[in-house]
C-alpha cells in the first residue's frame, strides 16, 4: 500500500502571534525594573517585621527550652560538617586560617590575651560549631583550658576528630549553664555567635560573665544591611541592637538566624568591661564588614 496523503485540517491557526505577548513582554521589563528598585526595600521592611515578630514571641533575657531544643535541631539539620572540615584545614595547610577564615580572625585576639596575661588559665568559645580553631589553640597552649559549647546534643561526635587533652566540647545552653556555675572561664569568647543572639539575652550573657570572667572578646559580623547601609555599632542602642540580615536555609529557604548588629562596645562597658581592644573594619577576603573587641574586666579581685 502506498503512504496514503494526509491532508491538514486547519481549524484556527494563525499566521503570527498576537501581539499581546508584546504586552506581557513590557510588563516584565518593567516588573524587573521595579522590583529591581522595590527589593532593598521588600527585604529591609521583612527583617524589622522579622525582628517584631521574633520579640514579641521571645520577650525575656534568655532563650526557653523550646528556643534551645529548636535552634539545636536548626543546627543539627544545616551542619554543613564535611565543608567546614576541608575548609578550615585547607586554610591551614595554606596558611590562611588567621586571616582568611571568619572563626580564624578570633585566633589574634585570643593570644594577645594569652600572651600579655598569664593568670589566664582557660578559654570558652561559646557556640563553638567545629571547634577547629580551639583545638589549634589548644595544642599550642597546652597548659591552658579549652571548651567549646554549643547547643547541638551531638557536638562531641561532630567534633569527635579533634580530641586533645586540654580540650573539652560539651552540649548545652551556654548561658543556662554559667548561670548554674557549671560553666567556668577566664576568657570567654563568641566568634559569629553573639550577631545571632538577641540583645537582653547577650546583655544577660556579660552581666553574668561580670562577675566571673577577666575577659570576653568578640568576633562577629556586621553585615551589609538589604538597604545597603553597613550599621556603625557604636551608634546602636543597647536597649534594641539593629536587625541586619536574615540566614536563609540554602535548601529549604526556612528561616535561620537573624542577625543583628549590637552595641559591643557600650553593651561591654555596662558591664563594667574595659574595652581594650575595639575596631571595625572590612576583611580582604570577604565582603562582610568585621568587628573584634576585647573586654577587660574592672573587678580587679579577679586577678587576685
Ligand atoms: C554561625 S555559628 C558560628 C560558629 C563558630 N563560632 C564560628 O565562628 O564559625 C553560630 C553558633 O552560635 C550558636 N548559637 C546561636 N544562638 C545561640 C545562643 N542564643 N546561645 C548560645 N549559642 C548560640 C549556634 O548553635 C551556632 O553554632
């Protein structure tokens, strides 16, 4: 049998396009224009609503169980462990640690401490994640303490390849356990920490460290605000640290942390902290505006 011919039933075709495309078309050149110019705007107004949202929910100077238990889960489910092991020892292998790593910069700080004050005995990161750098520490300070803390139950296993003899990493509320005394230090430091706690709590925090601690330092972010503005610390309230960012799951898009910018230097001398070492300023290796602090307690019976 012959391929028999099929003739086309045309029913509506049509010869070009209707022009309304061309309408769609400008609407979305325009629409990208706007939102191009509305979303600094859109995320700006989400991080202060944000902020009154998470406030109102969380009124007190301390996180809840519930709060604890919840941001334990948040960081179990995001830990990002494999990365941050190659990460932190590439950067040590080339040498970069102390200045090309966010948790490294604290490293400075720490030995100045270390180094000009040796009544200093022990050192505590709180929200110590992978301690890498306190096991770094801790091998080349090796008649000094080491103890990270963070809230996840399993942040022993997670750091279980750094063990050293002088370094101890336990699970827990960092300050439901210096309130209870079972949290003990010299020096007690937060790197990226202090930004994703909240202002009362982190007030709550150097209160208590006040009458316990000889130093506290801080190393944390000062993020590019979506409204482009870099926040200027010293000009925060203390009463109410500035919302600047949002940590959003790179999988998921939930909402992580919000990060805000305090008053360090002002919250530190509240509680009766020399601020001995202060500055602001911008990394090379990151686009994150940075500041490290250094707080010196005024109870001199401390050294005594
Ligand atoms: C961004 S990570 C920083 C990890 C590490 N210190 C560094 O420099 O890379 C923030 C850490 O702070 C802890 N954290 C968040 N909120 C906290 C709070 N309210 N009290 C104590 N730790 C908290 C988290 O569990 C998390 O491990």
């Amino acid at each position: 049998m012959t391929k028999p011919f099929i003739e086309s039933i045309s029913v509506n075709a049509v010869s070009k396009l209707p022009s309304r495309a061309f309408g769609y078309k400008v609407r979305a050149t325009i629409g990208g224009a706007l939102n191009y110019f509305l979303k600094p705007y859109q995320d700006q107004l989400e991080l202060s609503r944000l902020n009154y949202v998470l406030r109102a929910r969380s009124p007190g100077n301390e996180l809840s169980s519930e709060e604890v238990e919840a941001l334990a889960q948040y960081q179990t489910s995001t830990f990002d462990l494999e990365l941050r092991k190659q990460y932190f020892r590439k950067s040590l292998s080339d040498g970069v640690l102390e200045t090309h790593t966010l948790h490294g910069l604290v490293i400075p700080l720490i030995e100045k401490v270390l180094k000009s004050d040796r009544s200093v005995n022990s050192v505590v990161d709180i929200g110590c994640n992978y301690a890498f750098v306190d096991h770094l520490l801790s091998m080349k300070y090796p008649d000094r303490v080491f103890i990270g803390v963070d809230v996840p139950k399993g942040i022993a296993e997670i750091n279980s390849d750094l063990r050293s003899e002088n370094l101890t990493v336990i699970s827990g509320y960092a300050l439901g356990l210096i309130k209870a005394g079972d949290l003990l230090g010299d020096v007690f430091y937060f790197s990226s920490t202090a930004t994703a706690i909240k202002t009362a709590e982190l007030r709550n925090y150097l209160e208590l460290l006040s009458s316990r601690a000889k130093y506290v330092i801080f190393n944390e972010p000062l993020f590019v605000s979506p409204n482009g503005r870099i926040v200027n610390p010293d000009e925060v309230s203390i009463e109410e640290s500035e919302p600047i960012s949002v940590a959003r799951g790179p999988l998921n898009n939930e909402y992580g942390y919000l990060c805000r910018a305090h008053n360090y230097r002002k919250m530190l001398e509240v509680s009766r902290f020399d601020v001995v070492h202060y500055e602001v300023y911008k990394p090379e290796f990151t686009n994150i505006y940075w500041i490290r602090a250094i707080g010196q307690n005024r109870n001199k019976e401390l050294w005594k």
